[in-house]
C-alpha cells in the first residue's frame, strides 16, 4: 500500500509539472502575441467603448434613407402593375384565340337548336309513342342532353365575349395604372439621385476645407506638420476623397452591379469574399462611399480574418451578428449616420482617436485601391 501511494504521490508530481510547462508556454504564447504588429494593428485601431454603434440620424440622413425605401416601394409597386398589365394583355390574347373557336361551336350549337325546332312535333310523338316509362325517361334525356350541350356552347361564346369586354376595359385601366406607378418610381428615384449626389457633393466640400485648413496650419507651423498631421498631401488626399467615382446619377440597380463587381474583385480570396453586393446595396440605401466600410474591414480585421466577436470585421462596438449581410448593413448604416458620407479627418479621430493617424492613412489608401 506504501509503495502504491509512493506512485501516486509521482504520478500526482508529474501531472503538476506538465501543468505548470503548459501554463508557461500558454503565457510566452500571449506575450508573443501582445508584442505583435497584428495586435498592436488591431488594438490600436478602434476601441469598442469609443465607438457608438447606434448613432441618431440628422434630417439630411434621414431623407437619405427615405428615399431609398421610397424608390424601392415606387419600384416594387410598378413591377406588380406592370405584371399586372402583362398577364391582362395574356389573357385577352388567349380569349382572342379561344372565341373564333368557340363561334364555330356556337354556330354548330344553333343550327342544331332550330333543326330540334323543326322537328319539335316528331320528337313529342317520339316521347309519347315510348312503349314504357323507362324508354320515356330515355328518349327525354337525350332530348335534353342535345338542347343542354348547344345551349351552353352558345352560353360559352358569349361568356368568352364578355370576359373579354372586361379584360379590356382592365387593360386600360393596367395602363394607367403602370403609367402612375412608373412615374412614382421615377420621382423617387430622382429623389433619391439628389439626396445622394447633395451627399457626395457635402463630402467633397469638406474634404477640400480640411484641406485648405491644413496647407495653412502647416503655413504656420513654418511648413512643418499639420495639426491635422501625417495625411500626406492634403490637396491630393482631398481629390482621392472627391473622385470616389461613384455615380449616383444612375439608379440602383446599375449602382450596385457595378459596385458589387468592383468590391468583390477586392474581397477576393478573403473570408468576406462575395459580399460585393451586400457592401453596394447598404452603400446605395444608406448614401455613403461603397467603398468605406470595405477599406475599414482591411484595416480592423485583414477583411474579416481576424474578428474578435462573429462577423465583426470593423471593430464596431461589442456587436455580433448572425451573417455577414446583417452585419455589413449594420455598419454602413452606422457610417452614415454618425461618420458621413466618406473618410474624413474628423471621422478617423472619432472612429479610432488614439491612433487616427494611421487608421486615416491606411483606410484611405485602401479606398483608393477599390
């Protein structure tokens, strides 16, 4: 028994020690890992607690983002009148068809109505000459089998008339209908191409006094660093914040087939790989440069290599979120509501202000490759 415990009390040594190697190894791992450029890059970009996830949209934003629900409602409703007109100009093309068919039938239906006319004597004394009950039941049946079938031929042909009558007057009324919904989506997407474009154009000037605000600091610092400081050239980096070439004077589905393709070409090979058109399509709901919330997931996650909550490829906040769509929506929406339209100086110090330096340049530069 000594001797069983004497193993036991080895065995209970060893244990500890392989524990106390694993738990070494386990904190050198970690060290090595905070003393990493990709640690630094990640926790010195964004900080969770500086960044509000759920910011309140101004009434210019808001109107953004009214206009695009509005264009899609105006659009959805001139596609349902529109297939509307399509299956009524279906229809009367079938009864078009269907009637001279059926005016054959009706005319063979009344030549046999009035040749059972002139013979209506023969048939009574048919019915009556029945030598029993049954031959009587018979003979009226068919009578009234023949009289039944022409009847409703005729009844047909004239069913099919009517029904086209009403087809007609229902295209007409298709038309307008298509006209009105066609001419509600084309106001709104006008509004929205203006809305948009305002956006953009908002962006530009503020890019250009950011600016011209640095040319004079650095004037005055002696042709030293800005205070706004390190974003290289200000006027070139104003022109590469203008010509973002987005073209919101066309509607939304060129803007985000064209976009898509190009962010895609971008993501490629990356986990967000494919989300092209999620990327577009929140750019063109929400009015912001397609290309931000991209450049940012490069930055803050190697384009969502390195999440540190699922499908958190911007450092946003503590959120999580079940898909990428969910995910990349709820972020462009934050961009535009609490960032603006595209990158700024501004925006960098409020997205990521102990470093917003280098997020500024980085984000930037990734924009400008998109």
């Amino acid at each position: 028994m000594v001797e069983n415990a004497r193993h036991l009390a080895r065995a209970i040594d060893g244990a500890r020690a392989v524990l106390a190697d694993a738990l070494l190894a386990t904190l050198a791992l970690s060290l090595c890992f905070i003393a990493s450029p990709l640690f630094h890059s990640r926790y010195e970009t964004a900080f969770a607690e500086d960044i509000d996830t759920d910011p309140s949209a101004d009434a210019f934003q808001l109107e953004v983002e009214r206009t695009a629900a509005a264009y899609d409602e105006a659009l959805e409703a001139a596609e349902s009148a529109g297939a509307s007109l399509e299956e009524n100009r279906a229809r009367i093309a079938e009864l078009e068809e269907a009637i001279p068919l059926q005016q054959a039938r009706s005319d063979a239906a009344a030549r046999e109505l009035y040749k059972f006319e002139q013979q209506r004597l023969g048939l009574i004394d048919l019915l009556l000459s029945a030598d029993s009950f049954f031959d009587f039941m018979t003979s009226l049946d068919y009578v009234n089998r023949v009289t039944t079938t022409n009847v409703a031929e005729i009844a047909r042909l004239n069913e099919l008339k009517a029904e086209l009558d009403a087809e007609e007057d229902e295209l007409e009324e298709a038309k307008s209908a298509a006209d009105a919904r066609a001419a509600d989506a084309e106001r709104a997407l006008t509004a929205a191409q203006e809305a948009r474009l305002e956006a953009q154009r908002k962006a530009a000037e503020a890019a250009r006094q950011e600016a011209e605000a640095d040319v004079a600091a650095r004037a005055a610092a002696g042709g030293g660093e800005s205070a706004g400081g390190g974003v290289g050239d200000a006027a070139a980096a104003a022109d590469a914040i203008v010509n973002d070439s987005a073209d919101w004077a066309t509607d939304e589905s060129s803007f985000v087939n064209s976009w898509a393709a190009r962010i895609d070409s971008y993501l490629d090979g990356s986990p967000l790989a494919g989300q092209g058109r999620a990327f577009a399509q929140a750019a063109w709901n929400y009015g912001v440069d397609p290309r931000w919330s991209p450049a940012i997931a490069y930055l803050e996650s190697s384009l969502g290599a390195y999440c540190f909550l699922p499908h958190n490829a911007w450092g946003w906040g503590a959120e999580s979120w079940g898909s990428w769509e969910e995910a990349i929506d709820a972020h462009v929406r934050g961009l535009a509501r609490g960032y603006g339209y595209t990158i700024s100086w501004e925006a960098a110090c409020k997205y990521c202000p102990p470093n917003a330096e280098h997020w500024y340049n980085v984000v930037l530069a990734q924009m400008n490759s998109i």
